[in-house]
C-alpha cells in the first residue's frame, strides 16, 4: 500500500519537471542540446538550471545520476538555488538511500520553501524511509503551495490516515484544522464506522477544530446517519461538540441557546420560502406562504413509548406547524401552532421506528400570505398517562 502511495505521489513530480522543461525551452536560446549558445555566449546559471531540469526530464528519474556532475558545477555558480539539491536527491533515491535524499531535499527547501517539487519528493522520499509524519507535513504544506494537484494530495492524506499501518502517526501529525476536518469527512464517506472515527477525532484533537468551524459536525456525522448507524452517529456527535452520549435529554438544546450544532442540534434553513433565526427569546422567523417548507430541524433518538411533544409559543401562526417524523419513514405526529401560550400533543414511537426527526414547518397558503412566528421552547416528555 505505501509503494502504492509512492508511485502515486511521484507523478506530479514528473509533472512539475514536464512544466520546468518548458520554460526552459521558451527561455533558453540554446534548447537542451547543451549549456551555451550558438553563438559562443554565456548563458546566466538560472537558465542552465532550467536546461539542467530539462535535461532530467528526458533522461528520466532512473538516470538522475547522469546529471549529477552538471549539477555539481552549477551549484558552484548558483549556491543559492535548489535545483541541484532535487537531481542530488533523486539520485539517491533511485539508489534506495532514502534518509540521505530527504536531507538533499531538505536543504533544496531551505534555499526555496515554495519549491513544490521538493516538497512532492520530500513526501514520497519520506514514506520510502517510514517518515509518515514528516510526508504529512509537507502534503499539508503542498495543499497551499501546489492548488492544482490539490485532488491528489488530499487522497493521500485521507490513504494515509485510514490506513492501519500508517493512520495513527498521519492522524496525530496533521496539524492545521480544516486539514483534520476534511480527512475526517473523507474516513466517514469513506467507511462510516464510528469507533475508527471516535478514535480519529481524539487522536487529531477536532473537537478543538469544529470549536472553529461547527459546520463541520454535520459531514463527519451525516455519513453514519445515512448508513442507519443512528447510535454511532450520535457517540460522534457527542465526541466533536464535547457532549456525554445522552446528557442531552429527549430534545437537543429545547431553549434554542444555538451552541450545539445539527443533526442532533437545531438545522435552520433560509431561503425564498421562508426563514427561521436563533434570538434571544428562542426562536422566530417568518415564512412567505408561496410552498410548504421546512425551517428547522432535528434527528431525535426515541426509544419505543409513549409521549407528549410540547411547545412554548409567543408569536402563533395558522401556517406553522411542529411535525415528527420516523426517518425515512411515515409522519408520526402533526400540530400547527395556533395559539399562544403552552401547547401539546401526545404521540407514540413504534420499535421499529429506531430514529426520528423533529421539524418546524410553514405551510403554503392561497393566496400565499406572510407569516412570522416565535417560540421559546420545544420539549419532549415521556408520557406515562
């Protein structure tokens, strides 16, 4: 799998060097025949450097030795320049000596830190001599310095950090957050299993990032809810937003505070349809009565009973409407908000109904007629009557 990885990752180098052979070409007056112009003069060591990477090009990366001397006399005219230190590099890494490559390669990125071909031999040279982490550091780097082979490093990371072999080092190296958000998601899509996940999110510390970024709870746990693991996708739930799997209640946030975020806090929705928003007195919005539309939401985990859905309402509406639902399944219980005041309405949950949504919905309306609405709480009790 990591030789995989390897001849994966030394495609854009050859890419890059494919790119540094035309640029030689459009600014070299001698092409790649040789080091000098026709015409006897000199030409500046940047142009031979890019002569030199042409030249590799068409040896191939198996005959960088070839290069080596002209490198070596160049590095005398240019000791500044990285180029040299990449052929060095390569050829010892077609030799097998990987942790002497990565020095060279060290070196090449201290002369230019934007040297994104370094950094794509550096990744490759690095998981040949077992330095995950240190292949993660310069992929993360890669993401920003090389956006058009961002597809390719990304994949890595995520192969990387799903692998057994490799996972954990790769986990715990990643060091920026939207890094650790989006491998995170991409393990979920890719297999939904929340106790790999519940450990990743540990071992990369993102219930630090999602702090950031809560958006980001949604994807990482929407994977699992998708699957039917509704118990799963709640413990990964608990684990970004900091939360004791059931210290929530029946009803995640029921005052509308908006610190916890969906599935199982409030989604809000807005759009020409209608609106709902978080304020200080709960919550409140407006709908358009053009179509029925949802405005808010919720994935509720009842067990099979009895209960009674409350709802405290400051601002009634005729075409506001609180419904329960099974997931993917039939509507258990409908009540509009008529009044203001205390409402409630009994309703019960059958066992194979193993996950729920809760939504506020607008009802259209002929002609259609604005209609806002504030509430501020929604419960869920056990009914034992």
């Amino acid at each position: 799998m990591t030789r995989l990885l390897r001849l994966a990752l030394l495609l854009p180098v050859l890419g890059v060097l494919l790119v540094l052979a035309g640029v030689a070409y459009a600014f070299s007056a001698s092409g790649p025949a040789g080091f000098q112009a026709e015409d006897g003069r000199l030409i500046h060591p940047s142009r031979e450097l890019r002569l030199l990477m042409t030249r590799l090009r068409e040896v191939g990366t198996g005959r960088a030795s070839e290069l080596l001397e002209p490198a070596n006399g160049l590095l005398a005219k240019a000791p500044l320049e990285e180029e040299p230190f990449i052929v060095a590099a390569l050829t010892r890494y077609d030799e097998g000596r990987y942790e002497e490559a990565t020095r060279l390669l060290d070196i090449a990125r201290r002369r230019s830190a934007r040297s994104f071909e370094a950094r794509f031999l550096a990744v490759d040279a690095n998981m040949a001599a077992g330095n995950i982490d240190r292949a993660v550091k310069d992929l993360e780097a890669l993401l920003r310095l090389a956006p058009e082979q961002a597809a390719l490093t990304r994949e890595t990371l995520v192969l990387l950090s799903g692998h057994p072999e490799t996972g954990p080092v790769a986990l715990e190296a990643i060091e920026e957050d939207r890094t650790k958000l989006m491998v995170l998601t991409a393990l979920a899509r890719a297999e939904p299993d929340p106790g790999a996940l519940i450990e990743a999110i540990r071992t990369t510390r993102a219930a630090e990032a999602v702090r950031g970024d809560p958006r980001a709870v949604d994807p990482i746990t929407r994977p699992l809810i998708d699957a039917g693991d509704y118990p799963g996708a709640y413990r990964v739930w608990s684990e970004l937003v900091g939360r004791r799997p059931g210290e929530e209640g029946l009803i995640t946030d029921p005052e509308f505070g908006g610190d916890l975020p969906p599935p199982f806090g409030w989604s809000l929705r807005s759009g020409p349809e209608g609106y709902a928003a978080l304020g200080p007195s709960g919550l409140s919005g407006e709908a358009y009565g053009r179509r029925t539309t949802e405005l808010a939401r919720q994935v509720l985990l009842l067990p099979a009973g009895s209960y009674r859905l409350r709802a405290e309402v400051l601002d009634p509406s005729e075409a506001i409407e609180l419904r329960v639902q099974c997931l993917g399944g039939e509507e258990i219980v409908r009540t509009r908000l008529r009044e203001a005041g205390a409402m409630a309405a009994r309703f019960s949950v059958s066992p194979d109904c193993r996950a729920q949504s809760l939504e506020l919905r607008a009802r259209a309306s002929d002609p259609p007629r604005a209609a806002a609405f504030s509430i501020e709480s929604i419960t869920i009790e056990g009914d034992g009557a």
